[in-house]
C-alpha cells in the first residue's frame, strides 16, 4: 500500500518507513522549533517549582514554629537540610541527565514533591519536619534550574543565551508570585490546609515534564537550534569534556570558587541586609521596599546586560556583573542614605541576578552538552555549600566585627572571587 505525502512514500519496508516518518517530522518541527515550545512549557514549571519548593518556605516558618511551641531558628534550619540535600543530589541529578534525559527525571521529581508537600502538612515536630525538607531538597535538584539548564545546553546552541534568558525571566516571577500566595493562604486556610492547595497546584507540572519533555533534538530528526536535519553539519562545533577531566581542570575550580563566593555573598546580604538597615535607623516598611526589589532588579539585570553576553565574551561580561556587585557593597559602606541603599539593590541584583544566565551559559561554552549534567552538578553542589554556611556565616562575621566589617569582607571575598575568574580563561 502506497501513501503519498509531500513527495515521500511510505511502503511496507519498516527501516525506509521509519526514515520517512522522521524526515516528515523534522520537517514539522523546523517550522516551529520544539525547543523552544518545550522551553516555554518548562519555563513555566520552573516559576511553580520554584515558588512552591523554594520561596514558599519563609511564609511557613512562624505559623509551624507557633504550632510546634519551637523558636523561629528551629524551624529555619529545615531549609538549610533541604539545601544540603539538593547539593548532595546534585552531582547524582547531573549523572542520569547525561545518560537518561530530563523528561523521567522531572516527571517523577513533580510526583514525589506533591507527595512530600501532602507529609509536610502531617509533621507534628522538627525531626519528623527535616526528614521530609531533606526529601524535598532532592526533590528541588530534579525539578529546579539544572535540569532546564540541561535541556536548555542539549536543545541550543547559537540561540543558547536567549534560551537561557526565557527560561530565567519566567522563574524570576516565582517570589513575586508565590509568596504572596501562599501567605494569603496561610492567613485563610492555615499552614496545613495550604500545602494540600500548593501540593495540587504543583501536580500542574506533572503532565508537562511527562508530554512536553524531549531528551535530545535528534530524536525529533533536528540539531539544536533546529537549523538543520540531524543528518546534516551542526553550525556551531562545541567541546566535549569527560566529568573527570572537568574536574582535574583548574579553570572549573576557578570558575565555581568564584561563583560559590557570589553565592555567599548573595544570600548573606538577603538574610541580613533589613537588620542592616534597621540599624542605620531606617524604617521596617522602607527597608523591607528596598529589599523586595532584589527580584525586579534581577530580572532588569538579565534583560538588558545577559544580551550583551552574546556579542563579547561571557567571561569578561561575567567579571563586570561581580564588579557590579562590589560597586553596589561600597555605596552601602561609604553612604547611609537612603538613596545609597537604592543604588546597591539596583547594582548588586543586577549583577547577582545575571549571573544565574552566565553561570549556565559558561559552563556549557566551555565543557560542551554531551556531559553537562554532570559537570553542572559538581559546581552546584559547591556553591550549595556557600548558600548553606552563608547565614551563619556572615552572623558570626557580624557578631565580631560589625555590620560595617561584614560589608568590608564581602568586599574582599568579590575581589577574590573576581581574581579567580579573570585568570579562569584557558584551562589547565
């Protein structure tokens, strides 16, 4: 039986048929590239992810530890299990992308987070609540940003940081979004009732991860970027490294100490940046204004500065946004005005937030795709590490030394780091 279709003839030999069912495909999907439709839908599971597994948890800490009759402290520690188990899952997360793909991964990261939201709202005591916080923490390392960053270095190539900026515009809503959400939440349905709503909101990503997902462009007969037929010669030749020889190049270590340090510093002036200004006699609603511009800076940051990332070298780009940051560190140290305050949320945002897009983009120029996950995984398991110990960590800086000299060693701790990426350029 013959049956004509746009010039191709599908007969009863099943190796010519399936060859002929692909090249109609790829033709299909060259029209409208699937990357980019599979973007978009994972972009929009990340803003869920995010909001739910990461940013909801601050709204959660005084109604659990009212219940539990514990200190805030306490229940706060929850998060920090659950980020150290994420950087421990890390580099196993990264292993099965490589091998696997993202789609069974981020299916059964969505099915497991529903149901370790439903026993959250089933503790009774802080033990039973940071067993479950370590679940979600690998939970998070299969649903959040790796895994995208993964489909994003498989999917794209020559389009790769504006993939990337996609991808990380849509997840700079999740706080905007989440937290006012599930505060409302709280105050309605109390803490309980509104992880069962949150549980059923992020069941919403399941299908998605399960449909949508793709683990490469050859199987759709494409090359990334969807330029050509897998057949044909990719327009953009990219290295392709071991994880062991990554790992046994100093160019990785200089990369992720000095993305581990801006980690540090991020997270130490989020914790500690409304204490700051309080002391400087600031008032609460002022401070926390100032504060809640962290997100919309990060976004403008990655809109207008990532773009340029493209047509000079990401690297350099990369030193000006930790430049950036300590720019902003110095106009908090040397003016109390208001004013000052302002002009370090716009700088040191920015810089922090563009970094998120530079960070994945780097790293996929310079160890190619093929082992991405992996690679990937190792540099976010030490920078979890930074995120972990930085509350503290400025605490007890602030303890000895003073908000002032906290300021000054963040100062120091970007220079360093910034050192570390100027001289990364080669490898070795």
């Amino acid at each position: 039986m013959l049956f004509n279709h746009s010039s191709l003839i599908f007969d009863d030999d099943p190796t010519e048929r399936d060859e002929q069912i692909m090249l109609l495909k790829s033709r299909f999907y060259r029209r409208i590239y699937y990357g980019w439709i599979m973007l978009v839908a994972v972009s929009i599971t990340e803003v869920i992810a995010w909001g739910i597994l990461y940013y909801a948890y601050s709204v959660f800490i005084l109604p659990m530890a009212l219940d539990f009759g514990v200190e805030s402290l306490t229940i706060a520690t929850g998060f920090t299990v659950a980020l150290l188990a994420n950087g421990i899952a890390a580099p196993i997360v990264g292993w099965w992308l490589d091998r696997y793909g993202a789609r069974s991964l981020m299916t059964m990261g969505s099915l497991g987070g529903c149901g370790l939201l439903l026993l959250w709202s089933r503790v009774t005591n802080p033990l039973q609540l940071y067993l479950v916080m370590a679940g979600i923490g690998v939970v998070s390392a299969t649903v959040l940003y790796e895994p995208a960053f993964a489909i994003v270095a498989t999917w794209f190539r020559r389009k790769r940081g504006k993939a990337l900026q996609v991808l990380t515009f849509f997840g700079a809503w999740a706080s905007v979004l989440f937290i006012p959400l599930t505060g409302r939440l709280v105050e309605q349905m109390g803490w309980r009732s509104a992880l069962w709503v949150l549980a059923a909101i992020l069941a919403l990503t399941i299908l998605p991860h399960a449909l949508l997902v793709r683990r490469s462009p050859a199987d759709l007969g494409l090359a990334p970027d969807g330029d050509q037929s897998a057949h044909g010669q990719v327009t953009v030749i990219e290295p392709s490294f071991r994880p062991r020889d990554a790992l046994q190049e100093r160019r990785f270590w200089l990369l992720s100490i000095a993305f581990a340090i801006s980690s540090f510093a991020t997270v130490a002036m989020t914790v500690h940046l409304i204490p700051l200004l309080l002391v400087r006699g600031m008032s609460l609603d002022v401070a926390s204004t100032i504060a809640g511009l962290h997100g919309l800076m990060s976004l403008a940051g990655r809109l207008l500065i990532a773009p340029i990332g493209e047509r000079r070298s990401r690297r350099l780009v990369t030193l000006g946004l930790f430049l950036m940051q300590i720019g902003g560190l110095i106009i908090l140290l040397i003016s109390h005005w208001p004013g000052a305050a302002f002009l370090y949320i716009a700088l040191f945002s920015a810089g922090a937030g563009t970094q998120t897009i530079m960070r994945a983009a780097l790293l996929a120029e310079q160890y190619g795709a093929t082992n991405y996950g992996v690679i990937s995984g190792w540099q976010n398991a030490f920078m979890t590490v930074a995120r972990t110990v930085a509350p503290v960590g400025a605490g007890v800086l602030i303890g000895s030394v003073g908000y002032e000299g906290m300021l000054w060693c963040l100062v120091g701790l970007l220079g360093v780091g910034s050192v570390a990426l100027a001289v990364a350029e080669g490898g070795g």
